[in-house]
C-alpha cells in the first residue's frame, strides 16, 4: 500500500447468523487534501438449515486451496505464461505425415483387400483403358494353383504344338483380326 493509505478487514456475522460479511475500507488522501473513503462489500453465502453441507472437497477448495491460490497468484500466472510460450514454440514443430500412417501389418487380409482395391483398380481419374495382350497358338491356360484372388495370377499357357503362325490361314486370320480391330471406335492402339 502507498503512502496515506490503509485496509482493514473484519469478519462480523450478520443478523439472522446466516451469511458471513467480509468488509474492506480502503481510505486514501485525494489531491485536495481531503479522505477518500471507498469500502467494498463481500457476502459470503453459508447454507441455510435446508441446504446441505459442505463435504470434504468442497470445504478444501473453499478454504486451503482458495488461500494458497491467492497468495501465489503471481507465481502461478507466470508459470501459466511460461507454459504457454514453451507450448507455443513446440507446437511450430509439428509437420504433416511424410507418410500414410500403418494400422496393420502388410499381410494383414484387410490391407491385403485394401491394397488390391486400390492398385489394382482403375479409380475413374485417368482414361478408362485396358491393356489387352492377345496371342495366338495356345489351346488353353492351365489354372491349377491359381490365387483367385490375385488378377495378375492367370496361370501357365498350354501351347499348341501343331500351331503355325508362317501358314496361308493363320497369317489371314492375323490380317482379318487386325482390320476388324481397325474399324472399333473405342480402341486405341
């Protein structure tokens, strides 16, 4: 407190016994010369006879901790502070993932399924082609232990021996094929 001025605190029970008053003078000299009387005025609710009373916690929270958080108000605001500007300057660290995050291991079935869906489908961004490999001189394809599930898996190709592609008729064939894919709209060769 500066020069001239003074407080005083009392603590007085009202009438009715009820309610606590806590009453603050503060008197200081004005400019003129004069007494400046300012005085605050704090109630203090107790609960009445129909109320409850204060437990444990609340009776710690209204009297010790209340206390000790008044008198090192300054400390806890500037620790508060400190907290705060550290917080701050870490949080400049944070980068976005380099990488997509991993939540199963990579022969999981589920990522398994999820890597398929997405590799081995077209997603409709890009123009929807398909590359198509055709042969000729085969009989068949032999599917014995084929991963069904894997569309890259086609199995082993079973070769016809007596195919001749150098012959009159396979080489016609070659030739009609050829200018019946010519006359398709929607393919790109």
């Amino acid at each position: 407190m500066g020069e001239g001025q003074a407080s005083h605190r009392s603590r007085t029970k009202d009438a009715s016994n009820a309610n606590i008053v806590l009453e603050t003078n503060r008197s200081a000299k004005s400019p003129g010369g004069g007494a400046v009387q300012a005085e605050r005025q704090v109630v203090l609710a107790r609960p009445s006879a129909g109320q409850a009373k204060l437990g444990a916690l609340e009776k710690f929270f209204d009297g010790p901790w209340n206390r000790f958080v008044g008198a090192c108000r300054w400390p806890i605001i500037i620790l508060g502070v400190l907290v705060g500007v550290y917080a701050a300057q870490r949080s400049r660290e944070i980068r976005g993932l380099s990488s997509q995050e991993q939540y199963f291991a990579d022969d999981y079935p589920l990522s398994v399924a999820f890597r398929k869906t997405i590799d081995g489908f077209n997603d409709g961004d890009y123009a929807q082609t398909i590359v198509v490999d055709i042969m000729w001189g085969l009989e068949g394809i032999n599917k014995t232990g084929v991963d069904f599930f894997n569309a890259s898996d086609l199995g082993e190709a079973i070769w016809d021996t007596s195919f001749e592609m150098s012959a009159a008729s396979s080489q016609q064939q070659l030739y009609d094929f050829c200018m019946h894919l010519r006359k398709q709209k929607k393919i790109l060769y």
